[in-house]
C-alpha cells in the first residue's frame, strides 16, 4: 500500500478506475462469475433464476440482468419466513447457503424497527471485503494514521450490524483506537467516556449527536464543542445529507461532519454536500428501479429511484448478493464532484415504505426534519408525525407534533405556526397541522428515532 499521506485514495490502483468504461468491463466480468456462484450455491437466489426460467448462462450483459431477473426485499423475505417460520437457521441457510454460513463469524440484526429484525451475518470473507471498503472511506473523510484518532463507537452494540461489527472494520487502517462506547450507555456515560478518552471522532446516528448538544452542557458543564471532536462520522438515518443539521452539527461541534452507508459510500470534504461517493465499483453493482414499474432507470445525473445492488464477490455478500433493495430511494449525481473524488454520488431521499402521499404528493420525513431544522433559534428539532391510517396516502392535513425551543413564549406560537407551515407549503407543498409541544416533551433516542407515530396500531 502507498505511504504516501498527502495520496487522493487508500487504495491508488483501483479507486482512479471507479465509474469508468474500464471499470464497467471488470465489473461485467465479475457479474457473470458471480451469478454462477449464486445459482450454485444459494438456494434463495436458485428459485429466484428458477421462477424466471433463466439459467446464468442465458445472461451476457447487463441489461439481460436487469431483464430477467426480478429484484427482490424484504417482502420476498417475509414471504420466505410465512413458509418456513421463524427458523433462524434454516433462513439463513436458504438465504445464503451452505458455504457462506459455515464461513460464519459474528451474527447480528437490524434494529427491528419496522418488524421482525433481519439477520445480518458477518462472513470471515464479507468481514475483510467490508475492511477495504472501511479503509477507502475512512481515507476520503479524512482520518489519517500520523493523527492516531481514537474513535467513539456510539451505534448500538449489541446485536446491532452498525455496532460490534465497525470495531472489526478499522483493523487495517494504522494508527486508530476504538473506544467502543455504543449507544446502550446513555448520553451521560457517552459524554464522559468521549472526555476521558479524548476521542476526536464520533461514529454514530445524528439523532444521537444532535441530543448530545443538549446534554452536554447538563451532564459536562460546557458546550459539545469542547470535546474536541474534529471528524464525525453518521449513518443508519437521514441526518447527515440534510444541509440544516450537518450545519447545525458542524457549528455546535466545530468538526467535519460526514455521511456514510446505504451501501458502498461516503460524502466528502466538500462545504456543500453532494451525497456520497459509491467507492465500491469492483465488490458491488449498483442500480436504480422505478418503484412502480420496476423497470431499470439509467443512471443519468439527477435520476432518482429504488437502488438495488448485487455483489460481485458473493462469498462475502451479506445481502447485496444479487438485485436486492433495502427500500432506499436514491438520487444519482454523475457529472464531476467539486472535491475531484471519482466516483459517481447518491443521496438518500427516503425510504419507498416510508413516503407519504398528501393530495396525491409525495413526502419524505426526511425532508419534513429538514425544514424543521432551519429554525434552530425557534425549534429544537424534535418533532412527530402523526399517522391515523396506514401509509403511504394521509387524509390532509398532515398532523404534526413540534417542540418549540427555549425562550419561545405562548404568545409566539401563532405566528411560528405560520412561518413553518409557510415554509413547509413552499418546500413541500403542503400545510400541515401542528401541535406544539415545550422543549423536551418528546423522548430522545441514542439510536434511531422513530419520527413517525402509529395511532392506528395503538
């Protein structure tokens, strides 16, 4: 590996290839090994070529692939566990298969939030693809090994695969220290372990940085920004891509604040977010599907769809093995980044299973926290929307629930209401309804926050 601290890249032969006619060749390659190997050896994606009566061989280009074999989530696993019930290891076993399990080190879940947790099982194989991928992005965010960072690992720790796994994945990047904190602590041992260890970069959810600006002053006597925090790190929810929080995380910790996951990717040191670089070009294929005809969409700047992806090294796949979506709704940049990084970039829009329609318009929470989020003096940024009826249609008006920040008075709350329904019709369009709330009504999460009320479930 080049030594050279001042390189572009962790890894200098391949990342100056990514999105490249050269590099869509390997890739093409690799493709077409791969889905041998899926037929071969994983019954799940077997059934899949099976039920659309295509064998790999009958597959030579990329659109072939995009033709013939249907992409498949987490309703095509639910509908596997309504077959076989809820036996973990005969799942995994159809799932994956026999030679990937019995390559089995570390077994973790989702969350579960939006149902039964899904498995997430860590090859050895998948393990060290995941460490060069770790390496690629830790270098374009800015850790560097003469620096000797020490890391506060504040996702959830236990069973989470944002967790445990991550103290694996900086392995082979010199000169780092994981303090793995995790999220179970609390936001008072979190504050007081990040002080006693000097930890310089934060790897956790923004829900989580963002509550931490306001305990820090409750639980250390100072403002976050005397930690010394320098680079943070934030995935498994939108936070970091909406501009008014990574503002607002940016100013209260004085750090660079950067977005990471969803696949093979991070944002850059640009000053203006651009999304995050795909750096993953020969491990993984990536995609983009209209959500309602499931047709291919060309990745074109600016095109938006579901992103699907397939593993081009399925040994290590966990599950982007083969046209497999976690529902995320992304945006495509492909004319050059301002920082001069390769690498085509996306933003997540929103989840599919999450967008609202209101009159027939689509909503994304996302997009409703950041218009929360650009009233830092008047709102904290704590807000709810209530849903009485199933998604993805609302009967208008969308109901929200908002905390007005400290120092606003009752008799402001008219007037606030009107500027941020103003805002929300011109961002949004739509007028919703809000009930205000004083400041901290609402319950603050260390991992992910559930931004949306089910009354209905209740």
């Amino acid at each position: 590996m080049d030594q050279n601290q001042d390189r572009p890249y962790w890894n200098m032969e391949i990342e100056p290839l990514l999105n490249t006619p050269a590099m869509r060749e390997t890739q093409l390659e690799k493709l077409l090994t791969s889905l041998a190997w899926q037929y071969e050896n994983t019954p799940f994606n077997r059934r899949r070529f099976d039920k659309a009566g295509v064998k790999p061989g009958d597959i030579q280009s990329f659109d072939d692939f995009a033709r013939a074999i249907p992409v498949a989530g987490q309703a095509e696993i639910r509908e596997l566990i309504g077959e076989i019930g809820l036996d973990f290891n005969r799942l995994m076993l159809e799932l994956f298969g026999k030679a990937r399990m019995d390559d089995l080190y570390l077994l973790t879940t989702t969350s579960g939030t939006t149902g039964i947790p899904t498995p997430y099982p860590n090859f050895h194989t998948a393990i060290a693809d995941a460490q060069e991928m770790m390496c690629r992005a830790a270098w374009r965010m800015g850790l560097r090994p003469e620096n000797h960072h020490r890391i506060g690992l504040c996702f959830g720790l236990s069973m989470h695969a944002a967790g445990t796994p991550q103290v694996l994945l900086f392995k082979n990047f010199p000169g780092v220290t994981i303090v793995p904190i995790g999220a179970e602590a609390g936001t008072e041992k979190i504050l007081q372990f990040m002080q006693l260890f000097n930890v310089d970069v934060f790897l956790g959810t923004p829900s989580l940085a963002l509550h931490l600006i306001e305990r820090c002053p409750q639980v250390l006597g100072r403002p976050v920004k005397d930690l010394g925090i320098n680079i943070m790190i934030l995935g498994a929810e939108p936070g970091a891509g909406i501009p008014e929080v990574r503002h607002r995380l940016e100013t209260e910790y004085g750090a660079r604040v950067f977005d990471a996951g969803a696949g093979y990717g991070c944002s850059c040191e640009d000053p203006v977010y651009q999304g995050m670089h795909w750096i993953g070009d020969d491990y993984c294929h990536y995609e983009l599907i209209n959500p309602e005809t499931k047709e291919p969409v060309p990745l074109t700047n600016g095109a938006t769809g579901l992103m699907a992806a397939t593993s081009l090294h399925p040994q290590g796949a966990v599950w982007f093995d083969m046209r497999f979506t976690l529902n995320d709704i992304h945006q495509v940049f492909t004319d050059p980044c301002p920082c001069g990084r390769t690498g085509f970039r996306y933003k997540i829009v929103g989840r599919a299973d999450d967008m609202l329609k209101v009159k027939g318009v689509p909503v994304y929470p996302a997009a409703i926290e950041g218009v929360i989020h650009s009233m830092p003096d008047k709102l904290t940024g704590s807000f709810r929307i209530v849903l009485d009826e199933p998604p993805p249609r609302v009967v208008p008006p969308l109901k929200l629930r908002v905390e007005f920040a400290e120092g606003v008075r009752e008799e402001d709350l008219p007037a606030l209401e009107k500027e941020l329904a103003s805002r929300m019709h011109a961002l949004l369009k739509i007028r919703p309804a809000i009930t205000w709330l004083a400041p901290n009504s609402l319950e603050r999460a260390v991992k992910k926050t559930q931004i949306l009320e089910k009354t209905y479930e209740k």
